[in-house]
C-alpha cells in the first residue's frame, strides 16, 4: 500500500512557511501534509524574529525526537522531504526506519561528509566568524540571504522572499556541523552509510546552490554504500538554494513526489 501522508521537513533560516506552495499542491493530489515546526517554532516567522529565544535553544536531538514521535504516531510510513538541515535530518529518520522514502532538497549533509566548497564557506560566514555565535541565534541581512539562498533571483523576488520567509538560525547547531568531521565520536547528524535497510532516498540538488552546492549533494550520495538500497542524485538547471520556493518550484515538488511514490 503505498503512502497517503507526506512530511516535510524545513531547514534553518526558515519556519514550515517555507513549504506553503507545496503543502497546497500536495494536497489537491490527495494527500495528508503535515510540516511540523522545529520545538518552540510553532510561532510565526514575525514572532520568531521579535523574540529568537527558542532558536538560541533548540537541538538536534530535540528536532529528531518530535519528528520520529510524529512518524511512529502515523497508520502508514510517511514519505519524507526535507530541505537543507531538514534534508540531514530526513537522512538520520530514514537511518532510524522512519520513512517508505525520503527526498532531499539541497540537503545538509550528514556526519563524516567533508566537502566544504569555498561558497558554502561564504553562506556560513556569518555564524561562523564569530565563536560567540555559538550561543546565539543568528540572521543574516538581506545581501548575505540572497547569496546564500536566491542568488539566482531577480533582487525584488530575492527581497519578497527574505521578508516573508527569514528567521535567524541556532548557532549552535551551524557550528556544530561545521565542526562535525572534526569532532572525536559519533555527532547528532551521524548515519550508517551501510545501513541496508534504509529506505530509498532521492537527492535533488540546485546547480547553482550557494550554502548547499551540487558537490556537498553528490558527496553525500556516494558515502551510502549498503547493496540493494537505492540512492540516486538529480541536479535542476538554474535553480538557488531557496528551490521550494523559486520559479517552476511545481517542477521540483512533482517530480520529487513522483520519484518517491515509484520507490515506495
């Protein structure tokens, strides 16, 4: 039986308002969208602006418990989507059994992936240059968001979407992520690349993705190495970080959803 409910997991810089469009286009194809909030996200981006104490405080292990009380408390395997963080967090559920498939949009990657290419550096620059952020919730201005997000918009769109859409992020867990291949031990984004009951797991990658590019993606993809599992990789033409969102995002969320259902 194939699935009826689709999750969508959103990253930093982002609420689940990120998923609005696609939350409606699934739905007029029939099916159960849940896009839960990061705990104490459950505010609107505006409040979350005015008041980030609970982006200071949030966790990994926090998010990943809500999300896998969310799917286990579900009749039928979820299909699973996420988005930058929320893409490594959708790895680390489906690692966990989580899932009957899950896709990645420019997706963080997992523990144990080392490439930094120079303009991911450049998106981070802002939470990383400054140790202290690591007990902060940082925000980028309006430049660094479309750098790091919409560099491929035109700068009014860039604009609307920063508006509408931004919130600081935890710059505990940027740096952590930063500093994950570095750190001795297991860390809170750590999957077993040889788990051989994972389920099947799509990444989509933007080509001209600035905070995620195409090579972080493929990277992440090549580390998965269990026989009989099925990991594959699609790069879309043109396409910023902010895909959800960009022009011809029907595109993206169609084929993203046909791809899960054809594995599933």
């Amino acid at each position: 039986m194939q699935p009826d409910t689709i999750v969508l997991v959103h990253g930093f810089w982002v609420t689940p308002r990120s998923w609005e469009s696609w939350i409606a286009h699934y739905e007029n194809r029939g099916f159960r969208v849940i896009a839960p909030p990061y705990p104490g996200f459950e505010v609107e981006v505006e409040a979350l602006n005015a008041d980030p104490t609970p982006i200071e405080t949030v966790t990994v292990p926090d998010i990943i418990s809500g999300l896998e009380k969310l799917i286990t408390g579900l009749q039928r395997p979820p299909i699973v989507m996420g988005h930058s963080a929320g893409g490594a967090f959708t790895q680390i559920l489906l690692d966990r059994g989580l899932g009957a498939a899950g896709v990645v949009i420019n997706s963080a990657p997992t523990e144990g992936v080392p490439v930094v290419p120079l303009p991911q550096i450049r998106s981070l620059f802002p939470v990383l240059k400054n140790p202290a952020n690591r007990h902060r919730a940082v925000g980028l201005d309006v430049n660094q968001w479309r750098y790091a997000f919409a560099n491929t918009f035109p700068e009014e769109l860039a604009r609307a979407t920063y508006e509408r859409y931004h919130i600081p992020a935890p710059g505990s867990i940027v740096w952590s992520s930063a500093l994950a291949n570095f750190a001795p031990g297991h860390t809170d984004t750590h999957v077993d690349f040889r788990n051989a009951e994972r389920a099947p797991l799509l990444f989509l990658s933007g080509e001209h993705d600035h905070l995620m590019p195409p090579k972080v993606q493929m990277s992440n993809a090549k580390h998965y190495k269990a026989q009989g599992t099925v990991t594959e990789v699609k790069v879309f033409p043109g396409r910023s970080h902010l895909m959800p969102v960009q022009d011809g995002w029907q595109e993206i969320a169609d084929y993203a959803l046909d791809w899960a259902l054809s594995r599933s």
